[in-house]
C-alpha cells in the first residue's frame, strides 16, 4: 500500500504543481550506492530511478526521486555465512536551491527519503525500511534548452538504522 501511494505521489507532483507558473521536468538517473550499519558489512547498491522536478521560484525547484534496486550485492562473514542485500525501493522530496552560471547549474538538496531494503542471511529474508533526513549537492549540464545531464551525491541519515549514501548520474529533460 506505501508503495502505491508512493508512487501516485511521484506521479502526481508535476501535475498539482503545473496549475503554478515554472518549468517542469522529467527524467531518469542510475546511482551506485554505498550501505553502512554498525556491527554489520558495508554493501555497494545499484538502483534506477525517475526523476520529477518543478520550479517554484528562479532559484528554487522541488524535486522528487523515486527509486528501485537493480542486483544484490553479497558478502561472506567471519563465520562462512553469506549476507545479500539490495534496494527494495525508495521516495525522496527535496528542495532544491541552485545557482545557474552559463549552461551548468550547482545545487543542494535537502528533504526527507523513505526507503526499503531487502537482505538474506543464509535461508532467512528480511526487510528494513528507513525514513529521515536527506540531502546532498550535484550539477546539471544543459545540453540543449529542453535537456540537461546531471550528476548528484546524496545521503540519507537515520542514526536508529543505517546511512545510505551515493552518486547518481542521469537525464533530464523539460516537458513544457
């Protein structure tokens, strides 16, 4: 049910923000993800994802990330046991201030993310999920007036659980 709603909201935000004034914009990014817990392995992740953002003011967006896992990865503990994880799927809002100079734009981001992992250790499944505080910082290239490329890093905090960090490189691209 979370993930419907999820992705309704993600679907939905270009949309309830169109009835304003700004650009809108869609898109799509791979990141490569970096999984730390205490007492436990670090995990390198793999995720694709679709991007949404719109422009409230000239030097502010929101943007919205939705996100799913692609591959595990696997680790071999002290005791021979094996331990896979992934990423189940993820929703991050943001804020987005920016600062444009030429064709580049520098930006921060900070918001709030949702996110699920999947792990197994040896037969047994689990599945974690976090929510908090998330921010980071990238730049956007503009290729044309409608498309740019841009590459972010990004941190997800909950000190309860566990810190998920990483670098996404993607396309976007101006819908109206």
């Amino acid at each position: 049910m979370k993930k419907l709603v999820s992705i309704l909201i993600f679907l939905t935000l270009p949309f309830v923000a169109s009835a304003e004034v700004g650009d809108i914009n869609i898109g799509g990014s791979v990141g490569i993800w970096d999984y730390e817990e205490n007492e436990n392995p670090d995990f390198s992740l793999n995720s694709l994802e679709l991007v949404s953002i719109y422009s409230v003011l000239l030097h502010l967006d929101v943007q919205a990330n939705l996100g799913f896992g692609i591959g595990d990865d696997s680790k071999i503990i002290d005791s021979g046991d094996e331990i896979s994880l992934e990423i189940s799927n993820y929703l991050s809002i943001y804020a987005k201030p920016k600062y444009d100079v030429m064709n580049y734009s520098f930006y921060g981001l900070l918001g709030y993310s949702f996110t699920r992992v999947e792990g197994s250790f040896n037969e047994l499944s689990v599945k974690d999920s976090s929510d908090g505080l998330s921010f980071g910082a990238g730049v956007s290239i503009s290729l044309s007036e409608r498309s740019s490329f841009q590459t972010e890093w990004r941190q997800q905090t909950n000190p309860s659980a566990y810190e998920l960090s990483g670098f996404t490189v993607g396309y976007i691209y101006r819908i109206n």
